[in-house]
C-alpha cells in the first residue's frame, strides 16, 4: 500500500512541478517560439481525455423529471509499473481498494432539490471496445499484487448514492472507464456511456437551458452566462436568484457570482444574465449554476465545463543580423547614435533577462518548498493509512476469533445426543476443522501465499473424517476384547498415518507463515491456529502409539 500511494503522491508532486516550471517560463522567456511550445504543452497537460455532459432537467410529467448523463472517452495510455500495466485516462482517478483491480473511473455529482425523491439510474446505452491483454495490477496492504477474483470486474460497471445537505440533495455516479477479466487478461475500454436519471420533486421550477458566451477564457477575462428557467407549475415563482460558480477538479469553488432576485410567473420562461470576474491560473473549470429560491433552497441546477488558458508570451528577440546599416559618408554619425542606442537596448534587455532569470530561480525554490511540504503531507497520509490498515486487519482477526467460538457453540448443540467418548471426539476434530476455517478466512490477507495456505488447510481438513472414524472405532471396541486381543491396529495405522501427512502440511503452513508478507496480527491468528492443530496431532500420535502398544492377553499369538 505504501508503494501504491508513494507512486501516486509521485505523480502529483511530479505534474505540480511541471505546471509550475512551465507557467515560470511562459511568463518569462523572451523567446517567442519557445513561448507557443509552453502554451501548447500546458494546454496537452490540461485537456481532458474524458468529457461528462449531464442535460438540464426534462420534464416528464407533473412531479417527475429526468436528467440525461453522458461521459465519452477521447484518449488514454499505458504505462508500466513494474511487471504491471496501468490505464492512464486524462481526468479520471483511482479508487484503490484492497483485492481489486487498479482501474480509472470517473465520479459525476449531481445537485438535486432538496425534497426530491431519486427513481432510479439507468443506463440507456453503452458502446465498449476490447483494447489487448493487460496485467492490472491489484492492490493489497504491501503494494501491488496479481488478481484473485473471477470474471469481469466491475459488473455493473455503475453505482450511485446520495447525500443530502441543508439546501440540496446531490446524487453521485461513480462509473469503470475500464472493466478488466484477470482470467483473461482482457481489457475492455468503455468508450460512451449514456445514463438516465429519474426523481419526483414538488418543485416546480425546470431549468431549460445554461450556457456560458464561450468555452474558452483567458485569465481575467469576465465570463458571461445566460440561464433560462420556466415555471411548470401552477404558482408564481418570486425572489429567485441565480448563483454562478467556478469549481476546481476536487470541488473547491475559485469564484462565484450572485444575481439580482428575480421573478417566474406560472407557465412562463425567464432568461437570466449573469457576469463573473476571475483571474484564475490555466486549467479546465465546472460552471455551476444554481437557482437559490427566496429561502435560500437549490431548486434548479445545471453545469458546464470551460477552459481558462493563461495569457501570451512577449516577443522580445535580439536586433536581426540583416539591420539595414549605412555607413557612408553622412550617415556614420546616425549609424554610431543608433548603433548606441541599439546596444542600450540590448543591455536593458539583459538586465530583464536577469531579473526574470532570478524570478525563475525563486519560483523553483517555491516549488522545492511546496514538495518538501507535500511530503510531509503524503507522509502523514501514509502514516494514517497504515494506521487505518492496521485496524482493519485486527477488527478482522478479531472477527475470525469471535466466528470460531460461535462455531464452536453452535456444534457443540448438535453432540447432545451421542455418548461422552463420541463428543469427546468430535470436539477435538472440530478444534481442527474450525482452526482450517479460519486459516481460509485469512486466505485475502495473506499476499501472494494465500492460495497455498488456503489447499494446505483443505487437505488438512479433509483428514479429519479419518481420524474421527478411527477413533470412535478404537472407543467402541470392547474392554474385554482389549483385555483378550489388544487395541486395534489396523485403526492406530490410520490414525497415525494421517498424523504423518498433516505434520508434513503443518512444516508447509509454518514456512509459508515465516514467508508472509503480511502484517503481524495476520501471522499471529495464522500461528494460533497452527498450534491448535499441532496439539490436536500431538494427541493423535498418542493415542496411535498406545493403542498399538496394547498387545493384549492373547494377543501375542498373531501379532
């Protein structure tokens, strides 16, 4: 998990470092064609390659809407870590979560009116391509590791839920740009999906269109929106306002604007205009436009996405070799004046240089300062992920634990009927069968060994029919025929050949355990069961070696 998120952490850092060198030196380089290369850089670190286009709400019939979600897929790559393969797509993010595959996805919110009651989401179409035979990676608490489930995962390739606020519901999609089969190895890239978002709401205000005078801005340049709103219902709609907001990737609103209170009879439509100032840095921004009613209520939303790009790059190149001089005659003092004056240029343009180099030098120093303490802020992220991971894992352990004495009970109910030796028996067979059982639920925490402890724990439990069969049969025989004949042999063999095979798993189980890359309360629940099955063979053994020990009066004449 720490190399999970260090990588993660490391693209980060890595990406803000580059933003930062490259806004450094659009703004301060004097070269005009390094200045368009800079620009055309920031815009591919920019751009997107998934886009999300969700409809304003349709009315459906009175009560009920519906709003369209449609997310298209324009690029991706992959790259390689370690042995593995990753799916890069421009705009999405991972989601890690322990024993699944490391996919993009895209999460899409929604805002609803804060009495609406959500129908359902569902998908209307979905166009897909299968792009190779990939090595995703999975994830567990020590990194990356190979899959360990069947089929195709994610299915259904969507999920949903909803959160309600003071002022409004939001509905969030999470959707797989990427299904992955680690049987397989196939790798399937959902390039259109179109959703369908039913809910009923008693609101009666739709919003019918929003759109922005461009989609693209420069810094400082002021935004202007139209928003068109009509009233469904049968009451006017008064003291409505419209509430215009720029939103960072992760949520955060960088500028907003607030409108005047307006209007909506019944049955009619209304267009707002509303103006927002920003000097924002380069990258891409969610326009969001909610309608506040008098109470302060969202009762209408609608969203797009636009681009704000910074400004140009100054032009300043050095005076051109081909600088038509005459140096004849009545033109040498002009030619030396402008020769000067060319010169003082030339030196007031190196000091801009220098001073602009030293802006450069300062900005790297921020951006050394801004990683060291980034970090320290991955740093402490790691710290509370271990921490999270670590009580996770004893809250599982400590399941297990309680699992095992349930069992217990619960098989002791069904003994009430067989005499004392037969409980005796198959209580100590069920001390291993139970400890097996919790050797499989160990199986996903265990990394890359869990398969073998898990066959080794089966071929354990498998043994413990025989010997609970031999064992009733040495029980049952008779004192007076022990005190003739002796123990039974044939059942002591039996017994003591299952003690042989299971010593030998017990040698596998305990290397495996030594060879865990997992965490401490994991091999300590793997050694406790481990030793309760090494006891239960303990007592096997013994039973064996006495039972054939036991010759009998008569027994001497055949054995």
């Amino acid at each position: 998990m720490r190399r999970v998120l260090l990588l993660l952490v490391g693209l980060m850092l890595l990406s803000g470092l580059t933003f930062g060198l490259q806004v450094s030196v659009a703004q301060n380089t004097n070269d005009t064609s390094e200045g368009d290369n800079v620009q055309k850089d920031l815009a591919e670190e920019n751009n997107p390659a998934v886009s999300i286009n969700i409809s304003n709400p349709i009315y459906v019939s009175k009560g009920k809407c519906k709003r369209i979600i449609e997310i298209n897929i324009t690029n991706y790559n992959i790259s390689k870590i370690d042995s593995f393969d990753l799916i890069n797509i421009n705009g999405s993010e991972y989601l890690p979560e322990f024993g699944y595959p490391l996919l993009p996805m895209i999460s899409v919110p929604i805002l609803l009116p804060k009495d609406s009651n959500i129908g359902d989401v569902n998908m209307v179409s979905n166009v897909s391509s299968m792009i190779g035979h990939y090595n995703i990676p999975c994830i567990n608490e020590s990194g990356y590791t190979s899959c360990n489930i069947t089929g195709t995962f994610p299915s259904p390739i969507y999920v949903y839920d909803v959160s309600e606020f003071d002022e409004y519901k939001k509905l969030r999609v999470n959707l797989a740009l990427v299904q992955y089969n680690p049987q397989t190895n196939e790798t399937i890239l959902n390039n259109y999906t179109k959703l369908e978002l039913t809910y009923q709401t008693p609101i009666t205000l739709a919003v019918t269109d929003f759109s922005s005078d461009k989609t693209e801005y420069v810094t400082g340049e002021t935004i202007n929106t139209s928003l068109t709103v009509e009233n469904v219902g049968s009451d006017a709609l008064t003291g409505l306002r419209a509430n215009l907001s720029l939103k960072d990737s992760h949520g955060i609103v960088k500028a907003s604007s607030l409108s005047a209170p307006f209007d909506v009879a019944s049955g009619k439509s209304k267009t707002v205009y509303t103006t927002l100032s920003q000097n924002l840095p380069h990258r891409s921004y969610l326009a969001e436009m909610n309608v506040k009613s008098s109470t302060g209520d969202v009762v209408g939303s609608s969203s797009n996405y636009i681009h704000i790009k910074s400004g140009g790059i100054v032009d300043s190149s050095l005076p051109s070799e081909g600088d038509n001089v005459n140096e004849t005659g009545s033109e040498t003092s002009k030619v030396k004046e402008r020769t000067q004056e060319r010169m003082e240029e030339v030196r007031q343009r190196m000091e801009r240089n220098q001073q602009n180099a030293s802006k450069v030098k300062k900005r790297m120093e921020e951006v050394r300062q801004r990683m060291e303490k980034n970090q320290e802020r991955s740093n402490d992220i790691l710290e509370k992920v271990e921490e999270r991971v670590k009580e996770r894992t004893q809250e599982r352990m400590e399941e297990i634990r309680q699992k095992m004495e349930r069992n217990q009970e619960r098989f002791n109910e069904t003994l009430e009927n067989l005499s004392e030796k037969d409980k005796e028996v198959h209580r100590h067979g069920f001390r291993v069968s139970n400890a097996v059982h919790s050797l499989l639920a160990t199986e996903n925490w265990t990394g890359g060994i869990g398969e073998e402890v898990s066959q080794i724990a089966q071929d354990i439990n498998k043994s413990v029919n025989k010997t609970v069969e031999a064992e009733q049969k040495i029980n049952n025989r008779g004192g007076f025929s022990k005190f003739l004949f002796g123990g039974d042999e044939k059942a002591a063999e039996k017994i003591q050949s299952q003690v042989n095979k299971n010593q030998q798993r017990l040698q596998r189980l305990e290397q495996s355990q030594q060879n865990c890359n997992c965490s401490e309360e994991v091999k300590n629940m793997m050694q406790e069961q481990i030793q309760e099955i090494e006891q239960e063979q303990q007592r096997l053994q013994q039973i064996a070696q006495e039972e054939k020990q036991n010759k009998g009066l008569l027994g001497w004449l055949w054995k």
